[in-house]
C-alpha cells in the first residue's frame, strides 16, 4: 500500500462533506470527481452524451486498492450521518428520447446502482427528495455540434455537413439537423443570459450548441437553437422589461440568415400549387426556410432541388408536424422519433387534406 487510510479518511471526509454542502446530496461519481479521481471537465461532456466511447468507470484514475478504500470509507461516512439514499439515472437527451448513459464496462447491476445512488440528509422533506431526485435524473439539453472536419457526411441522407454546419450525433451516428428534426430551429449566439433564459423557456424544442476548440481541446458553448417563434416572445420579453434601447442593441445582436427572395418567391408558389388552401403566408414561411438551407450550401443546385415537387411535399411535412401538431412536445418530453411521428399521425394528413383541397 503506498498511501495512509488515515490520510485517505480525511480526504475523503473532508470532500464528501464538501459535495453535500454544495449540491444537497453526494454520489460517488461526485465524490471522486472531488478527490480529483476523476476528471471534471470529463464527467460534464460524458453527462452530455459527448463522451460514449467508454463507460464512466473506466476514466475513474484510481489504484483498485484504494479505489475500494475510498469507497468504504464514504458507506462508513454516510453510515455514521445517517443519510438517506436517493436513486437518480444518469441520462442524455436524444431526438429519440432520452437513454441511459454507459457507467460500467460490464453493465454490473451492481456497480450500475452503487453508482446511481446519492446520499441526502435524513431530514430532508419528501417533497424537497422528490425535487432533488428529479433534479439529479433530469437529462441534459440536446447538443448540437458546429461541425470542424470537413469530411462530415450525415449517416441518414449522405449529404455533406459542411464546417460550420450543425451536426447531431445520434449515438455515434451524425446527422445533419434535417434529418434529426431540428432545421426548424434558429441560432440563438450565446451572450445575452436573459434571452437565452426566455428563448429556451418559450420554445418547445431547443438544443445548445457546442464547438470543439482544438487549441483547448475542449467542446465550448456557442448558444441556443430555439424555434422562430420563441426568439420572437424572448425579445419581446427582453423588450417589454428592460431600458429600451439596451434591448433593441441586444435584439439586434442576433444573428439572422439573409435569404434568396427570388427563391422564396418561386418555392411559394411552388408549394400554392401543390397546396391550394395552404394559408399565402404559411407557404411564405415554409419557402424562406427551405431557401435559408438552398442558398446557404450549393447554390442553384440546390435550389433546383428545392423546386422538385417531391422536395416541396417533404418541406410542407416538416412544416405542419412541428407548426400544427404536437411532434416538438413529444420529443422534448422524450418520446421517441417514430413513436412521436405515428402519435401525429392523423393530425398531420388532416391539415395536409385540407390544404390540398
Ligand atoms: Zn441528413
């Protein structure tokens, strides 16, 4: 043995009580994230589901002998305070609901519970454990990529995903934000916490955007993807509340994407074609976001693409699941992709009926 238990206990002592005043509850994962056992920029990313090449237990940088030390003495720690056991998942969101992140090599139900379970006061309320369990099994935000290589390739379509385009992983799998759903969603930079606050808390579906700082080797946050709708309510919000002219500069600030308006003009009517009854202003609105993705990469290719009726059907789709059903909620809320599409099924055809007259 090249280390004191007697040394060991008091670290360990001193850094569980530590994490039990900060965050109202210690796990293992915490504990040796304090002991520097762990590294914390590590285990943040992993929480995120940037990390799910290994198992949080294998990053865990510990002799087995006084690993297993440092575990009995934190069972006689929580022993001797007589703290009570809250059970939380360690999860991440995907666009096709949400999963369990990978704790254990082995998956050991064993390992997997020890490693799930926290540790609270004993006086702690009923409703106060119940808010702390929730707190501790809530997923992280989707995350969404700025993508740095350039020979990204979405696995769903085959596109390319250009550097500087969003990316999602799905597992392992990337996918370009068509694909997984979130091209509905507009870039909200990071800078301005009360919009980003509002914007988020308005919009039903939203993903933060993460880059890969090469120099730093490390993913930094770049902002928000939040629907039209929503940025329109927290600037409005920001407008209503704060000094006037501190709010437009703000408003300001938000980066918008210039759009073809030839190409608007066509894909409207394009779309009126195929869609008689779709409302003018909805088609306007459905065409200015497939000319933002046509523009914006290949140019006239692209937009020839755009016009091709079949394009059109897919863009009119996209547009009426996430404007008039509930398909962003269901996502949010963790249902999965082709569950969430069948459950919206029939309110889907009836407003697509309906415009075709
Ligand atoms: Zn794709």
């Amino acid at each position: 043995m090249n280390y004191s238990v007697t040394q060991l206990r008091e670290r360990v002592l001193i850094a569980a009580e530590k994490v039990l005043k900060r965050n109202g509850s210690v796990g293992p994962l915490e504990l040796v994230q304090e002991l520097d056992f762990l590294q914390w920029r590590y285990f943040e990313d992993w929480r995120k589901g940037l990390k799910l090449d290994s198992p949080i237990e294998s990053r865990i940088q510990c002799g087995t002998e006084k690993l297993a030390d440092t575990y009995r003495l934190f069972a006689e720690w929580v022993t001797e305070k007589g703290l009570k056991t809250i059970e939380a998942e360690y999860s991440r969101r995907t666009v096709n609901g949400v999963e369990a992140l990978p704790l254990t090599t082995d998956n050991n139900t064993e390992r997997e519970t020890f490693y799930r379970t926290h540790y609270a006061p004993a006086e702690l309320s009923e409703k106060k454990s119940e808010r702390l369990q929730q707190k501790l099994t809530k997923a992280p935000d989707l995350v969404v990529f700025v993508t740095t290589s350039d020979d990204a390739k979405c696995s769903e379509c085959d596109d390319e995903i250009m550097p500087g385009e969003f990316l999602f992983l799905e597992g392992h799998m990337p996918l370009c934000v068509r694909c997984a759903d979130l091209d509905r969603l507009v870039f909200l930079p990071s800078g301005d916490t009360a919009m980003t606050r509002r914007a988020k808390k308005h919009s039903p579906l939203s993903a933060v955007v993460m880059k890969f700082n090469r120099s730093r080797k490390r993913y930094e946050r770049q902002g928000l993807l939040v629907t039209n709708a929503a940025l329109a309510q927290a600037e409005d919000d920001c407008i209503a509340d704060a000094d006037q002219r501190a709010a437009r500069r703000e408003v300001a600030a938000v980066q918008r994407i210039v759009v073809d308006q030839k190409l608007v003009e066509q894909m409207s009517s394009a779309i009126l074609e195929q869609f008689p009854n779709c409302p003018a202003d909805e088609a306007h609105q459905i065409a200015a976001h497939a000319a933002v993705r046509g523009s914006g990469r290949v140019g006239r290719s692209a937009a020839g693409r755009e016009l091709d009726p079949k394009a059109i059907t897919l863009a009119v789709i996209a547009h009426v699941r996430h404007v008039h059903t509930s398909y962003d909620t269901l996502l949010m809320n963790g249902v999965e992709r082709g569950e969430a599409r069948e459950q919206i099924r029939d309110s889907l055809d009836e407003v697509l009926n309906s415009w075709r007259g």
